[in-house]
C-alpha cells in the first residue's frame, strides 16, 4: 500500500509515516516511480509505535524495542537483550511515577470540586 493509505487506515500523517521511516522505525519499499509501499504488516507497525511514543517513549528507545516486539499482538520476540530489559525497567518506573503524580493531582482536583460544591 502507498503512503497514503497506511496514513488513511492507521490515523497517522503522511508526515509522521515519514518520519518513522527516517528513525528506522518503518520500513518501506521504493516503486520504480520512487514511492513508498508498505506491506499490510506497517499498519500494525505504526500502532505499536503510536503506542509506545503514547507510552511516553523517545523515538532512540522505540528503535530499540521494536525488534523485541511482535507487531500483530505486541508480544515479545526472542531478541531482547539484558541491557534493552533494564532500560525498559527504568522507562516503567518512571511511567510510574508519572501515573502516582497524576493521580495526586486528580485527588487533590476532587478535594477542590467537592469544597466549592459545599
């Protein structure tokens, strides 16, 4: 499929399918014309990456995992190294971390709706 079709199925901008392509992220094979095709595999591809920058994940630390990933279910894959697990330990916690401050500051929102409601 062309560009604009992994763009239309997936949500992501034509840009975006770009620029993952630049950082490794996504593969695509070039037409005698010179445009992309992708396979149906990309439209997987393309969510799990969407995942994982959601996740909070830098573009360096996605490059490294996805190797490590299945794209169809987003399993694991035999490839992920010692290194990449204790990085990735490290991303969690600090989703962690992010998660307890939200929910601090959710808390302290209700406390300041259910003052001025009463």
């Amino acid at each position: 499929m062309r560009i604009g079709e992994l763009a239309r199925r997936t949500g992501v901008s034509e840009r975006s399918l770009r620029y993952y392509g630049q950082q490794g992220l996504l593969a695509a094979e070039r037409t005698a014309g010179g445009h992309r095709e992708y396979t149906e595999a990309a439209v997987d591809r393309v969510i799990r990456i969407q995942e994982l920058y959601a996740a909070g994940l830098c573009s360096d630390k996605i490059a490294q995992l996805l190797p490590c990933m299945r794209d169809g279910d987003g399993g694991p894959s035999a490839a992920a190294s010692p290194k990449l697990v204790e990085e990735l330990t490290a991303e969690r916690a600090r989703i962690d971390r992010m998660i307890a401050d939200l929910r601090r500051s959710r808390d302290t929102l209700d406390e300041v709706i259910e003052a001025a409601r009463g």
